[in-house]
C-alpha cells in the first residue's frame, strides 16, 4: 500500500521527535557527567596541591636541619646561607598548606598537629644555632645529640607519611571517580547512538517507501515541479517569518523575564535594609545581658547578609545575560541599510570615541585606513569598530602604555582587510575559537562583561558577508582580522544564486 504525503509526514515528525529526545537526553546526560567531570578533576588538582604542599614543606624542614648539624658540626658560616634560606621559607610553606588543606576536613587536625611538631622543631634549631653563634658550643653539641630532636623529626616524618597516604588515597578515589564518570558517559554515548541510528534507519525506511511511490507518480511530481520555484519562494518567505517569529518570541520571553527579575531584586533590597534593625536588636539585647540563642545570632550576623549577597549577585548576573539576549535579538530583527561607508572616517570617529578612555590608560592609537569607499551597513560596522577598540582599552596590558594600531589594505575577490592590533594581554591558544562563542570569555575574569561582545562582533560580520579571525601570543597583544566585501548588495546577491 503506497504511503501517503499525510502518513509520511506523520511518521517523519515521529520519528524526528524521538530523535530530538534522544539527543536531548543525550545532551543533558553529557553536560551533567562532564560538570562531575570537571568537579572531579578539579578535586584532584586540589589534592595534588595539598600533596605538593606537604612534599615541599617536609624538603624545607629536612634542608633546615641539614644546614644546622652542618654548622654546628664544622662551624663554618657557609652552612648558615642555606640554613637561613630554608628556614625563611618554612612559614610560608605552613601559611599555604594551611589554606589549602581547608577543602579537606580529615587533613586539617593531623595538619594542624604536624604544624606543631615542625614549629617545636624549628624553635630547637633556632636554640642551638643561636648557643653556637654565641661561643657556647658544648652545650649546642649536646642538644644536638640528645634524642629530643630526633624524636621530633622521626614524629613530623611519620604526619608526614600519614598525611600524604591520605592524599594518595584520594587522588586513587577522584581517578576511580573519574573513571566511573567515563564510562557512563561512552555508554550513554553508544545508547543514544543506536536510538539515533533506529531512528536514522526507520526515516530511511520511509523516505524509501516515499520515493518509491513518487518514481511511480513522475508525471505528477513533472507536473508540481513547473511551480517548484514559486514554491521555493514561498518556504523562504515563510522561513523568514518563522525566523521573525522566533526573535520576537526571544525578545518576548526575556522582556517578561525582567519583570519577575525586578521583584526578586526589590524584595532583596527590602530584605537587606530589614537585616539593619535585626542587627541592631541583636547587639542591643547583648547590652543587655539578655541571653541569645547561638544559632539565631549567627543568622542574623553570616548566614542572612550571606544569603542576600548571593541572591542580589545572582540576579545580577540574570540581568545582564537578559540585557544580552535582548541586545542580539534586537540586531536579528534589524533590517540591513546599504549605503557607502568611508572606513577611514568610521574608522577615525571610533578612535576618537575612545580618545578619553587612552588618555586614562596612557595609551595611543595610530589610524592607517586608506581604502576607497565600501557599500555596506554603517550601523552594523560601527558597532564592530567601536567593540574591538572598546576590548583593546578593557585588556590592555597595566604593565606597559597601551598602543592600538588600526590599518586597512585591498584583499582578493573585491574584498577589504581591516586590522585591529595592540600590545595587550593577549589571549591563550585555546581561547582563539572560544572568544567568539556566546557568554564565553577568557583570561582572567577582572573586567565586567557578560561574553557576548565578539559573538556578536562575528554574527554582525557575517551577516554584511565578511568574517573575523584573530592572531595573539598571551602576554603580547592581539591582532583582529577583519575581512568585508566591498559591495553588500553583490555579495548577498551570489550568495543567493
């Protein structure tokens, strides 16, 4: 029985629906397991850090008591250099181990307990470097023979042991962790492949059928294909209201979120002028000598004002990422306005936009765009222009004067290039792809911003038919590639065809 343009329909949209769940699944699976991932290895490179901490501090504690039996030994000052260097070093050592054995509350007592033998230690060694200084060598010696100070370094080795299995076994448990996390993920991997591939196979199937039938009816489908391009017409002009409909609906979306959002940060600031009075009961009745409940104090004091940071930093951040969304979908929806573009006057004005900001950063710029006129859209490139120098004067490097160099040369095809260069931070290898995706940033995250900046920089370019590249060394600079047809309306136009 031939399948129907109805039936075929209906199984496709089946199968395509279970299809998108599979892959929803699959992605949702994904993202959990390798946040766990990640929250594993990032245990691991903590544990490393804890271990790596004991190694060095039990290194510096050994050279410490290597350079005092040398000089009490020989009683030559040469032993003192490495004596004192070690020994300088030794409380820093114990001032990080501290921080960051935090993290893990097994290891804090034993740290804790270790850091008292070292110090007692340490407070010997000091006893009889300072007897030997003195003239008093005998009674130096005599320390220095006594089992006291044996004992105590036989006791930091065997914490130190200790502690450092402890370590290991962690490191064996976030590996093993790691490990299980893997393994669940290739077998969701594989299970949501064979789903993939029942429903690949099955839409085969029918497309077969399908055609089939339709080689059966070639007179027919000869006969629709004189208006297919009238046709065609039709399902671009309808993807493109589709297009228009999904932008209205983003924008209509993060506009209601807003008003929600607004609540939420004005009960915030009501909750946080309301901690005030309850701060001030707390101390009045501890005036008083009324007795208060040790939980309720710590509420008002930590836990409240620690809860409404979180939440007023939280929808923070939901604000910006709704302003973002609302920004894109603003500049979707947007008609493109050809007309010619002098680059090196948008060029000029986009560096005297941000003349104030280099005079604060003590930096300069230098223009050199000599290109005959370009049609395009002015909005759109002024808005690329004025974000890459914006990004300049943001990651500029503080240790040295800022400088941007801007200049433009003819390219092949009827094409221009824009370069955007200056001797910034600069961003790492692997960030040169990243810094493009949206709400991705790189680099140390010291300056606002919320990672849609050359997201959208290259959805703009795209759009007026150029493109964007980037070359940087970190610690160098970065220089932004920017390529443009010279006529949009061409450009669209073979596209099209």
């Amino acid at each position: 029985m031939p399948i129907s343009a109805k039936t075929f329909l209906r199984s496709n949209i089946l199968l395509l629906a279970a299809g998108l769940v599979a892959l929803l699944a699959i992605v949702v699976a994904s993202v959990w397991l390798v946040g766990r991932t990640q929250a594993q290895v990032e245990g691991v490179l903590a544990v490393r850090q804890v271990r790596s901490a004991f190694a060095d501090l039990r290194n510096l504690v050994q050279e410490t008591e290597t350079g005092q039996r040398g000089y009490l030994l020989t009683g030559e000052d040469s032993y003192l250099a490495p004596y004192t260097t070690s020994r300088s070093m030794v409380a820093p050592q114990i001032e990080r181990l501290k921080t960051l054995v935090t993290p893990f509350p097994d290891l804090v007592e034993p740290t804790r307990e270790l850091i008292g033998v070292i110090e007692r230690k340490l407070a010997e060694l000091d006893h009889t470097v300072d007897l030997h200084k003195s003239g008093r060598h005998d009674e130096a010696l005599a320390i220095l023979r006594d089992n006291s100070g044996q004992e105590l370094m036989d006791r930091a080795r065997a914490l130190f042991d200790s502690l450092v299995t402890v370590a290991d076994r962690k490191l064996v448990d976030h590996t093993e962790s790691q490990n299980r996390s893997a393994a669940a993920l290739r077998l969701v991997s594989m299970v949501g492949a064979a789903v993939i591939l029942a429903v690949v196979g099955g839409s085969v199937w029918t497309v077969l059928r399908y055609t089939s039938d339709l080689a059966e009816a070639r007179t027919t489908v000869e006969a629709l294909n004189a208006g297919l391009e009238e046709r065609v017409k039709e399902r671009t002009v309808d993807l493109a209201r589709a297009n228009d409909e999904i932008q209205r609906f983003a924008y209509i979306v993060t506009h209601d979120l807003r008003a929600p959002l607004v609540n939420i940060m004005g009960f915030t600031s009501e909750l946080e002028a309301g901690l005030e009075p309850i701060r001030g009961l707390v101390a009045r009745l501890d005036e008083e000598g009324v007795a208060i409940d040790e939980a309720a104090r710590t509420a008002a004091a930590v836990d409240l004002p620690e809860a409404v940071g979180f939440i007023r930093s939280s929808t923070r951040k939901m604000d910006g990422l709704i302003n973002a969304i609302l920004k894109i979908s603003r500049e979707g929806r947007r008609a493109l306005k050809t007309e010619p573009v002098d680059l090196g006057e948008l060029t000029a004005n986009a560096a005297a936009a941000i003349h104030h900001q280099l005079e604060e950063a003590g930096g300069t710029i230098d223009v050199d765009v000599r290109l005959p006129a370009i049609h395009s859209d002015r909005l759109s490139l002024e808005q690329v222009f004025g974000n890459l120098l914006d990004n300049a004067v943001k990651y500029r490097d503080d240790a040295r004067p800022l400088t941007i160099r801007v200049t433009g040369a003819p390219e092949k095809h009827n094409r221009i290039r824009i370069e955007f260069a200056d001797n910034g931070r600069g961003i790492a290898p692997q960030d040169h792809e990243r810094v493009f995706e949206l709400f991705r940033r790189s680099g140390s995250q010291d300056k606002a911003g919320e990672g849609i900046g050359l997201a959208h920089v290259r959805s703009s370019l795209r759009n007026l038919g150029g493109d964007i590249i980037l070359r940087s060394e970190l610690g160098k600079g970065t220089t932004f590639v920017v390529t443009l047809p010279r006529s949009l309306p061409a450009a669209l136009r073979r596209t099209e065809t």
